[in-house]
C-alpha cells in the first residue's frame, strides 16, 4: 500500500528526495502521481515491524517550481499493529 502525499503547487520533484523520510527507516520507492506533479507517493519495499512507532517527516527542504519552500514540516507519526 502507497502512502500519498498531495500539495496545492506543482512540486519541484528533485527536492522530494531530500524532503522525505521515515524512522524508522523504511527501503521504498518516491514517485511523483499526478500529471500536474502537485503530489508524490512512497511505496514501502519491506514489511514494517509490528508494533512499532513509525515518524514520516516532509521537511521545508520541499519545493514548489517556482522555489518556494514548505512552510513548515510537515509530521505524521502512527504505530503499527501487533
């Protein structure tokens, strides 16, 4: 399951690279999903560990095209099941 990711501007795609993390780490793959680029998506390569605190940061390091950073970071954090 792919966790996406949406934004009112069109995204500069190289800073989504740099913008997002998970910590735990988590391998998977970023992808921009919408022919405008105003969202991207991250697919998890690797089954997540059960009962565990997972942190997904967006950080002011994402861009619009124009060059506008995010205005604050964005933060989610979730356990998984047992």
């Amino acid at each position: 399951m792919s966790w996406n990711y949406q934004f009112t501007a069109t995204l500069d795609n190289a800073s989504i690279v740099d913008a997002f993390s998970v910590q735990p780490s988590v391998y998977g793959i970023l992808s921009s999903y919408d022919y405008e680029e105003h969202g991207f998506s991250f697919l998890p390569q690797e089954t997540l560990v059960s009962n565990t605190i997972y942190t997904v940061t967006i950080s002011t390091s994402l861009k619009s095209n124009g060059g506008t950073p995010l205005s604050v970071p964005y933060v989610i954090t979730f356990r998984t099941e047992e």
